[in-house]
C-alpha cells in the first residue's frame, strides 16, 4: 500500500517525545497505588451511593514509588474506546496507554474499538499495534479509530457489552469521554462489579468545553489546544476589525454547557464584548436585556466613531438565559414524550404548531416570538444523551438581528447615527481536531500511561487524574479518582438520572473576575491581542505556556 503523504510539520511531530511525569521514569511495575480516604459523591449523596452500591465511597488513589512486580507477570488484554466530540491529543492517550501496558509486559495487548460505544456494542475493533501507531503520535483527530456518541444504556446493551468484552478476552476498558462517557463508563464500572465480572473500567477526562474539572482534574485534554486555535483565529480577526475599522464581527465559540472557551479567548485576546453564559444566568438576564448590553456598547463606541469591534458568543448562551432554559427543557420533556407522533410528521411547521400546543401559554409565545430559523434549530434531535445540539442553533445571528432591529428604532428617535455593519462566525469545529499542543501532547501521553498503570491494578470505576499541571511535565502527580466521587443527580430526557457534574464558570473565580476589571475599558478602547498560531518549536515559554484559565486557577 502507497504511504500516506504527510506535512512536513506532522514529519517533525512525529519525532516529539512527550514527557512523562517522574513517576513513571522506572515503569509501572516500579509504582504502587496508594489509597487515601473513602470519598462522598458532590451531592445527592444517598440517591448515588443506592445506585451505585458497589463503586460508591471507593477512595481516591495516588501513585508514589515502590516495588510492583507482580503486574509484570500477568499478560492482560486492554480494550480502549474514544467517545463524544474529537479534542486535540486523543491518539496520544492511546500511545500513552499503549507504552505503559507494553513497558509492563511486552505481551500485554491493547485494541482500540471502533466508532465509539456502537464499536463495543457491533464487536468492531482493531489491534493498535507500534506500527500503526507510530503514523499518529502527536497528531489532531481521533481517526485512528473514530469516535461516535453511541449511549450504552439499556439492560441489552449492558449485557452485550459484557459478552463482547468476556468474548475478547479484555480484562480493562478505557474510555475516553466527556462527563456524559465517563457517567456511562461509572454505569458501566457499576454493572461489572454487580454481576462479577472481573474487568476494569477507565475513564479519561476529554473535552475541548472545558467543563469536566474539578480539584483533582484541573482540565480535560484539549482545551488547551483547542482554545489556542480559536484565540489565534480570533486575534486574527481583531487585528483585521481594527485594521479595516467597518465591521461588528459576532464570533461564536463551542462549549455546550459551559462558556470556559469564550472566557479563555476572551482573556487571551481582550475584544469588545464577551458574554459569559454563567453570568447571565447569575442575573437573571432576558434576552432582550443581552441585546440592550451589546447596544450600549455599539452606541458608545459609534459616539467616537467607532463603528466596529469584536463580540465573543459562547455557544451554549442561549440554555443560560433563563427563560430560554425554561423554554429548552421543556421542550426536551415534550420532545420526548411526543417522540413517536413526531417521527410521523414529514413537516417541521407541522412539528412545531404541535409542540406549541403542548407547552405552556407563556414559553410556546416565546417560542413563536423567535426567529424561523432559531425556532426550528431547538427543534433538531437531541443527542442520545438528551442535550440539545447548541452547536446548530445560530446564536450570533439571533443577537446580530436583535441588535439590528434595536439599533434600527434608535436611529429613528434620534439616539444612535452610527453604521453597524456585522460579519458572523462560529469557531467550534475547526479546533477540535488540530494538532495537540505540547502541553496537550504531554498532558494526554501522561493521561493514556496513567491509566494503563490504573488498569493493570486492577482499579475500577477510576478517572486518570494527572495533577499540579502549571508546573512542568516531569513534576506533575499521577493517580486516580472514584467517578462517583464527580455524581450528582439531574433531569435527563424527562427523567431524573445520576451524572457527572459538569464544571462551570465560577463567577467568583480569577478567570472571571479579571475579565470583569478589563471589560469596561475592553469595550470602548482596542486593547486587542494578537496570540498567533501554537508554536511546537522554539522557547519554552512560548512552546508549553499552560492556558491562562489554568494559570489563574492554579494561583
Ligand atoms: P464533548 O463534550 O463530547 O467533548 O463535545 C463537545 C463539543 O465539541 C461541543 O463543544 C459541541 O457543542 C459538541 O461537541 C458538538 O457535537 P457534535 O460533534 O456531535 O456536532
């Protein structure tokens, strides 16, 4: 077979030699776990632990130096999986957990299934091997298997995966997900120790949205990279907005639930605008009230005739504002509940004067009161973890025409002669799948051999942790914590199910407060920064500077 035709730049990549924590200089077998004290789920304490009877309180796990050998001696088989959206370093956990299991035993076996959970279910895999895996260490993508958001839900399901698991030999899975992937590898974790069956259950925390962290899992891999593409493109459309000076750019930015990206981009290049979706939640903001925040801004600007600048979006905004909230999740309950006579409607509108009549007086008016377009978007099918697909509703373009349209009744009473001239974009897509940072290609090496080591112990229901991340890679702390630790209880597709929490801005935190003492001045002056492309080569400074989010919280 012809060979792949490669950049230059993934040539060079190819050679980087990520680098491991100094636990693991002497290899797994030279590590011991040590356990600290049983722990709590973050609330909703009886209900999880009455679910989760056998993995509920396990303590968390930290590894320090010390004779192993024992683990050398068996041969075991690990099946690994790669769920939900792409982040920049997934074939990197791979590698990394293939090293650790093949620095333990040579004879060890790692076999990646295909597609996400649907490969567990369909027993479609592939063996990773050194050779396949040399063409993708370092690199973006998940393409080495491919990911998919299958939910492993039902008692079938459960009880397939458990035949093809037992079928392959496997003695550990690893799943790489966000906090929806990692509630189902606690489920799984649970189902196994249930009905004894001896095979480990892993998680690595993965998003680019940021929201899966806590104390013990300072940030989920990706987000550094991802949010480094997204300042570039940014910066790069702030040097253009103050270079040109005719237009208002609405930039929306991923991150579903939670608006840590915008944030992030938002304090490495210093625009106009950014609107945190936790903040406005906080305040209990109506939509018009976000409009009127943009209008004073435009307004104030166009007085010194400035009559462009830069507006970041967060792409979830729209479940932050509460009576959209209370709009969505009720439209997920009716949704669900009318799944069936919906499915036999060919026609959106027909679909929609449905609903209408199915939700209450005050949110069908609000529904109706929307645009075409965004009212059909929140129609569209959740994902099968029942969150609504934010990453298709045009938020930037609802606020680019509210603004208009407010805009447009000032100018008629006189208090506005400005000209607003919008351009629309929503970054999401293009930084899922770049090419990991060094901080991203370390962070995630170190995340893949951690669990390796988590698996071979035979430790179940555990999350990789890899800690004390602003220092330098060869420093960080390596261990595990209980998934169940993360629960709490909430409202899925009308049901109320145990999840993993996911992480939001804090509004008190140094990430936020920062961009409160600079916005006002951000608003009216161009205090723009320009980061430029990662760099993977060059001073250390440039090449492994942590995000500032990770910076601050870390303080
Ligand atoms: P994960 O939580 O699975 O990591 O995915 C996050 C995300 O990238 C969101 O930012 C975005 O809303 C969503 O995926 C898009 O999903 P899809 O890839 O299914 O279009």
């Amino acid at each position: 077979m012809a060979k792949l035709k490669i950049s230059e730049l993934q040539a060079e990549r190819l050679k980087y030699k990520p680098t491991l924590p100094g636990i693991f200089k002497n290899g797994p077998a030279s590590i011991k776990p040590v356990f600290e004290k049983p722990t709590k789920s973050i609330s909703d304490q009886e209900t999880v632990q009455k679910l989760f009877p056998n993995t509920y309180g396990m303590p968390m796990v930290n590894f320090r130096k010390g004779k192993n050998q024992e683990i050398s001696k068996k041969t075991v088989t690990v099946g690994v999986v790669l769920s939900g959206g792409q982040a920049p370093g997934g074939h990197n956990v791979i590698a990394g957990l293939f090293d650790g299991l093949k620095k333990t035993n040579t004879k060890n076996k790692l076999i990646g299934f295909l597609g996400g959970p649907s490969g567990i279910l369909e027993n479609k895999w592939k063996e990773i091997t050194s050779q396949l895996l040399n063409e993708y260490r370092n690199t973006g993508g998940f393409d080495i298997i491919q990911s998919g958001r299958t939910k492993i839900e039902t008692p079938e399901q459960f009880e397939q995966t458990k035949k093809n698991l037992i079928d392959n030999k496997i003695n550990a899975l690893v799943v790489v997900g966000g906090d929806d992937s990692n509630t189902n590898a606690a489920l799984l974790a649970e189902y196994f120790k249930r009905e004894k069956v001896n095979i480990s259950v892993i998680g690595v925390p993965k998003t680019i949205d940021g929201d899966l962290k806590n104390k013990q899992i300072e940030t989920s891999f990706g987000f550094d990279t991802a949010t480094k593409i997204y300042s570039e493109l940014t910066g790069n459309i702030c040097r253009d907005v103050n270079s040109a000076r005719k237009y208002w750019h609405f930039i929306r930015l991923m991150g579903r639930s939670a608006s840590h990206i915008a944030l992030e981009v938002g304090l490495k290049t210093q625009p106009n605008i950014v609107l945190i979706g936790e903040e406005v939640l906080a305040k209990k903001m109506t939509l018009s009230q976000v409009v009127d925040g943009i209008v004073d801004i435009v307004v104030k600007r166009a007085e010194t005739k400035k009559n462009f600048g830069v507006v970041l979006i967060p792409e979830g905004l729209i479940e932050f504002i509460p009576e959209m909230k209370e709009l969505i999740s009720a439209l997920n309950d009716t949704l669900a509940e009318n799944e069936e006579i919906l499915k036999s409607m060919a026609n959106i509108e027909e679909k929609k004067n449905l609903i209408h009549t199915k939700l209450p007086g005050n949110l069908a008016s609000l529904m109706i009161s929307l645009p075409n377009t965004i009212s059909s978007q929140l129609m569209l099918d959740r994902d099968p973890h029942g969150n609504v697909q934010v990453s298709q509703i045009e938020t930037e373009k609802l606020l680019v025409s509210m603004v208009k349209k407010k805009l447009s009744e000032l100018k008629k009473d006189g208090k506005y002669t400005g000209k607003f001239s919008t351009i629309a974009h929503f970054f999401g897509y293009e930084g899922r799948c770049g090419a990991p940072s060094n901080f991203d290609a370390n962070y995630t090496y170190s995340l893949g051999y951690n669990s390796a080591v988590l698996a071979i112990n035979g430790l179940t229901g555990y999350l990789s942790s890899v800690r004390k991340l602003t220092k330098k890679a060869g420093q960080w702390e390596c261990g595990g914590i209980p998934l169940t630790m993360m629960m709490n209880i909430e409202r899925r597709k009308g049901k109320e199910k145990p999840v993993i929490k996911k992480a939001l801005v804090e509004l008190e935190g140094i990430p936020f407060t920062t961009l409160l003492k600079n916005r006002d001045v951000w608003a009216v002056t161009e205090s723009y920064i320009y980061p430029g492309p990662i760099q993977y080569f060059g001073p250390y400074s440039v090449t492994d500077m942590t995000t500032v989010t990770l910076k601050y919280e870390q303080k």
